[in-house]
C-alpha cells in the first residue's frame, strides 16, 4: 500500500471500449507499481489503470487527443451529474449513434457524444469522431445484450467520477510530463501506442491500417520517449507488447509478462519493464 494512498471506489467497467484499453489487466499491473507519492499518466487513454489504482497524494491524467481530454475534464467538473444524466436518457440507438458524429462544441455533449460512439460502436476504435466503425447491436447468438449495458452505464459513470476526485487533467507531449516529474517519488506509468510492427495490419480501408489513435508514435518517436524514459529519475513501468526495440533499449530493467486478449479476443502476451528504481522499491517478491 502506498504511503499516501487510500482505497478507491469500485468501478465496475470501463469509462470507454477503447483500443489498448487495460480494464481486465489492471490488477495485474497495479500489483507491479511500487509505493508512490506521484502518480502520472502521460498516454492517459481511458484511464483504466487509474481508475482501479489505490489513491495517490497527486494524480496527473494526461491524454494528447482533445476529445478524451474533454471527456474527464466534464467528468472532473461541476457539470459531471449533467452528463450522467444525459446518458441515462439516451435511448440505445442508431440513430443516436450516428448523431454522436456530428460537430458540437458544448462540451457536456461533445462528452456524451464519444461515450455514444465508444459503447454504440463496433470494436475499441468506435470512440474516434473522425473514423465511424458502425453500430452495434445485438448478435442473433443472445449472448450480449448491448441495450442493457447501456442501461448499467449511468452506475458506473458516478462511481468515476468518485474515483476521478482530486485528479489533475492535462494534453500535452509525454516527453514534456517525463521531465516535469522527474522525482524518485513519482510513479510514471507509460501505455503508449504500441510499436507499429508488433500490432495489426488489417485494414478496414486500402492503405490504412485496423488499429489506429488520433496521435500514434513513429519508431523514432518511441527511441525518443525510451530515451527519456531511462534518463528519468521516477520511478517508470512501461506497458507493450514483446518488442525488441523495447528490449534492446531498456537493458537493465525488469521484464515480465502475461497472457492477455486483443481485438476479437485474440491471444497476445503483455509485457511490463519496469525500470531499476521502481524494481528495487517493488521487491523481488512482487515481480511475477
């Protein structure tokens, strides 16, 4: 347990089906992050390790893509019980999807509009306003009742927004929050998008690829945020698939792994590096 942490709220979903998404595999990281005053997320997504973490002292979620930004600054704000209310009177419907589409600038309803397309979509990618994946209904097998999810969604937004209590939102480079909190104390957890060639080509266009965010990383960009990483003074965990860029950069660091589950549930192996210092507060007892 964490000198300065207190035990969150159970949040019984995910905020968002998004693309990398951790919800499932939270626990597990989490059960790798040592003691921490300071808790950073530079690639924020949908903040499922967040939201599953115990509490810190200071909490810093920070996400390039604006749409994601306003989403948890609605949800960090007094207008938080507006938008759950918004959501509990969306019908389940196509047409509410394809709506969700289309240009707003209230950001209450810019925020309702995404978690529209994110849990009215098809697959993790349904969030992007930019790139419509299709709607989702249910399947003739009567395994998933989308409806009803939708239904339970209400619930767990409050219990988010308890959770998201005292936690500061940020848009801006990862490098840039890298050298800000470069403190023995803070705990910097980096889920970027994923080494290009380790990840799905399949396409849904001809020359675009499946998997995509609104801000990806070129090869360079992952040396660069690599580099970072090892000159840092935090104490750093990074998620990836297995990668022998990552490998050969972080000689040194502490590399575990797991079985997990990707797009349409296909095997992959997750692995955590987890950097010398974070290692030796962590214990040799709790890197399984």
């Amino acid at each position: 347990m964490n000198a300065h942490a207190s035990i969150p709220p159970a949040v019984p979903r995910p905020l968002l089906r998004w693309l990398g998404g951790k919800f499932r595999l939270a626990p597990w990281i989490i059960e790798h992050f040592p003691p921490h005053r300071i808790y950073v997320e530079p690639f924020g997504g949908a903040a499922s390790v967040l939201l599953q973490k115990p509490r810190a002292y200071n909490e810093i979620y920070n996400d390039l893509d604006g749409e994601l930004v306003n989403l948890f600054r609605v949800l960090r704000s007094d207008a938080a019980e507006a938008l759950i209310e918004a959501v509990r009177l969306t019908p389940y419907a196509r047409a509410d999807y394809l709506l969700a589409y289309e240009p707003c600038e209230d950001v209450v309803e810019r925020a309702r509009r995404m978690i529209v397309r994110s849990h009215m979509g098809h697959g993790t990618g349904g969030a992007r306003i930019d790139r419509p994946s299709g709607f989702r209904s249910d399947g003739i097998s009567g395994t998933t009742n989308v409806a009803g999810e939708w239904a339970d969604l209400p619930g767990a937004l409050a219990a988010i927004v308890d959770r998201l209590r005292g936690v500061s939102i940020d848009c801006r480079p990862a490098l840039e929050l890298i050298a800000v909190y470069d403190d023995p104390k803070a705990l910097i957890y980096l889920d970027p998008p994923y080494v290009p060639e380790t990840r799905s080509t399949k396409s849904r266009r001809p020359g675009e690829k499946y998997h995509t965010y609104a801000h990806e990383l070129t090869v360079d960009d992952h040396v660069e945020l690599l580099d970072a990483a090892c000159a840092s003074r935090a104490m750093i965990v990074i998620s990836g698939y297995p990668a022998g860029l990552y490998d050969q950069r972080l000689q040194g660091w502490r590399r575990v792994e797991r079985a997990a589950r990707a797009h349409r549930n296909s095997p992959r192996t997750e692995v955590l590096w987890i950097n010398p210092l974070a290692a030796d507060r962590l214990g040799p007892g709790q890197l399984l």
